[in-house]
C-alpha cells in the first residue's frame, strides 16, 4: 500500500507541499488530480525515493521510502510522464533489461516479457530500436517497463499521453488486471475521464495541498454539487472561476 503521512517539501520560498495525507490500499486505484504546480510531480518523486519530504514519511509496501529506498524502489513501479527510453535498444530488449534489474527469473522474464509485447501490440516491431516508434508506441513499451517486476506498488503518471483510442482501452485492460491481483495503483492524470472511470477514490491538490479525497460521490458532496461529473467537481473545489469565450476572437 502508499502510505503519506504529513508531507511537507519546500524549495527556497516556494511551498510545494503542505502536510499531505494520504493512504491507497492494496487492490485500489486512487486518481491524485491537481493544476501544473500544484505539487503532483514532488509527491510522485518522494515517493521514488528521488527527493527527501522536510517533514512527514512515506512508506511503500510497509517501507519507509526515506529510511530504505532502495527496498522501497524494489517494491515500486513507476511510469513516468515522459517515456524515457534508450533509442538504440529495441522494446524486446528494454524488457529484458529490466527484468534484470528487478531479478525476475530468466524464464519467467521471458514469458512475462512476450505476453506483454503481444498484449500491448508491440510484436511486430520488438526488435527495432525504439528510436524510430511513434509516440504511442513509447508509451506502450514504457507501460511494460512499468510493470514487468510485477511490483506491489504502481505509480503511473499521466499513462495514456499518446495513446490511440485502443491503446488506452489496452491501459483499462491492464488496470482491471491490476485490481485483480490487488496491486495498490496511483493515477496522477489530466485525463479526469480516465480518472472518473478506473478509480476507486479520488484526491484533489491544489497549491500543494490536499483540499479533498473519496469516491466521486464523496466529492460532489463536498462540493455541494450532487449531480456534478468529476470536472465540475473539480472546478469548484479548487474555485476556479468558469469563464465565457463569447466574443474572444472578435
């Protein structure tokens, strides 16, 4: 499970966080929604174990990820908003380099490896240098990366940025998978109807802190908005003001 008790991170004058609380268990897949700067990114790298909170812990699958990351690490997948990969190598061998890395069997890597490949429509071009892929294409093979230890722990950042309609139905698929082997799942999206639709609970950041967390159901009444969808809802618990384009371009 993610457990964030209390986190505060400041850089210079700027407060990026204000004691954030929150928990995601096991078989759960929670959706963190916020404004650029509104403190997503530095949660999302504490939880990495790449930035150390001021105050406050976090803990990953029972570990303090501050005290032990790298046993932290070990538990933890994660998707980062811009697929990283190295040009030269092919997604056949991304996979098997990180399952090395996450010391998954060799036969259970290869198996796990190619049943990806398959699922996420890659097959055909596993073997060529993922500096000639599409932008959906990255993303697929930066998925499989996400998930090839079969981690406990996942956190996927803006996963469906450059996905066609069936690869983002690819990622649905994946996540019903996800659940049903009670992996503990954070969304971190701007995509509110990914969110709306595939998580259970939902937590709202803004200006770095958190103003709300629960089901849809649970915010609309916070919002004082009982039939309002998830963007409205948004809308309203962070106050922003709803304006009228009638007449902006003459």
């Amino acid at each position: 499970m993610i457990e964030v008790e209390d986190v505060r991170k400041r850089y210079g004058e700027v407060q990026a966080l204000h004691g954030v609380t929150l928990a995601v268990q096991p078989g759960e897949t929670f959706g963190l929604l916020g404004h650029n700067g509104a403190g997503k990114s530095t949660l999302a790298k504490i939880l990495c174990g790449l930035l150390r909170p001021d105050d406050g812990s976090c803990r990953v699958a029972g570990v303090d990820v501050a005290a032990d990351p790298l046993a932290a690490r070990a538990r933890f997948g994660y998707l980062p908003e811009e697929s990283v990969l190295y040009d030269e190598l092919s997604a056949r061998e991304h996979l098997h380099l990180f399952a090395d890395l996450r010391e998954v069997p060799r036969d259970a890597a290869q198996e796990r490896a190619e049943r990806l490949l398959a699922f996420l429509d890659l097959s055909a071009a596993a073997d060529r240098p993922v500096g000639g892929y599409s932008r959906g294409m990255r993303r697929k093979t930066a998925i499989a990366l996400a998930v090839i230890g079969d981690p406990e722990v996942i956190l996927f950042d803006e996963p469906t940025g450059g996905l066609d309609p069936d690869g983002a139905r690819r990622f649905a698929e994946l996540l019903a998978e996800l659940k049903r082997r009670q992996k503990t799942v954070m969304i971190q999206s701007h995509i509110l109807g990914l969110v709306e639709k595939r998580c259970d609970r939902i937590g709202i950041l803004d200006h770095g802190a958190l103003l709300a967390q629960g089901t849809l159901a649970e915010l609309r009444e916070q919002a004082g908005l009982p039939e309002a969808d998830l963007e409205d809802c948004f809308l309203a618990l962070t106050g922003q003001e709803t304006k009228d384009a009638t007449g902006l371009l003459g």
